[in-house]
C-alpha cells in the first residue's frame, strides 16, 4: 500500500538523522499543516503528539544507556586504582 502524503510527512521526524533533516521534516509538516482541512490537522496534530512521546522515551532510552556507561567506566577506574 502506498503511503499518503501526511504518512511521509510523519515519517521523516522519526526519519531524521540530523538538524538539517529534521528542519525539513518541520518545514514540509508546517506548510502541509497551514494548508491543509481541518480533518487532516486533527488527524496531522495527534501525530505530532505520538512523536513527541515517541522522542522523549527514546530521550528517556538514551539517558539510562549514558548512565549505564558512567557507571561501567567508573567501576573500571575503581578496579584499576585497586591493582
């Protein structure tokens, strides 16, 4: 099934790789969204909504994995100050 115009809209947030990406991804979504029915903001405004929740558990994801690292290295220092 081929996706929709809003579909790939969507899609290129969780798409975007980088800061440039990503200001496109927003300037296509905003200039799709300013034009578009009512029906289409609805449905283009709770999609923002599920990607900024998606965002920040992976956000949420990220800082425990950072966590996780911190504390790898600092029981590594740990154990070599004790050799």
């Amino acid at each position: 099934m081929k996706a929709t115009r809003k579909e790939d809209l969507i899609q290129a947030f969780y798409d975007a790789k980088t800061i440039p990406a990503l200001t496109k991804a927003n300037d296509e979504w905003l200039a799709f969204y300013n034009a578009a029915s009512e029906e289409d903001k609805e449905h283009m405004g709770n999609a923002m909504v599920k990607y900024s929740e998606w965002l920040l558990a992976k956000s949420k994801e990220s800082r425990e994995e950072f966590k996780q690292l911190l504390a790898e290295i600092e029981a590594m220092k740990l154990a070599e100050s004790q050799h």
